[in-house]
C-alpha cells in the first residue's frame, strides 16, 4: 500500500493520496487479537508517517460508541498504537 501510495504520487505529480486500511479483519469475521492489531497499526501507521502520508481512520464506530460517548476499552490500545507520534 504504501509502495502504492509513492509510486502514484512520483506518477501523477499529486502529492496526496486516499486509501483505506484497518487493523482488524472487520470485514471478514473480525478475528484478529488485539495483539495483531497492534502490530499491524504500528507498522502501517508508522510507515504512512515516515513516508509523510497523512491518513485518517475511517471507521471509528469500530473504537467508539457514539451513544455513550465513549472509546471502546478494549480496543482503545489500537487506537494508541494508531495515533503514536514516537515511530521508530
């Protein structure tokens, strides 16, 4: 994706670029653990940044229950992970 995301930009001369990623399998059975997760969203998140490709999350009814107000706790460390600003 991310190999993806430069090469279009070198391409194209557009410096941006929109893509989805998730860190769960929430399309698909959602059975990835929270530590999968927090692989996953380290690597990809981190490398975006590197990279100086901003991002967003998109589906957050996935980390926060509108009606309550609330993160959901225990996927709240994805979250964490996804919003690291220390990448190594």
């Amino acid at each position: 994706m991310i190999r993806h995301a430069l090469d279009w930009q070198k391409q194209t001369s557009i410096y941006t670029w929109i893509g989805a990623w998730m860190p769960a399998n929430n399309e698909k059975g959602d059975d990835y653990n929270i530590a999968e997760q927090l692989v996953f969203a380290q690597y990809v998140s981190c490398e975006l940044t590197k990279n100086n490709i901003p991002f967003a999350f998109k589906s957050d009814i996935k980390l926060y229950v509108r009606l309550s107000n609330g993160w959901i706790s225990g996927i709240k460390p994805v979250l964490d992970e996804i919003t690291r600003t220390d990448c190594m």
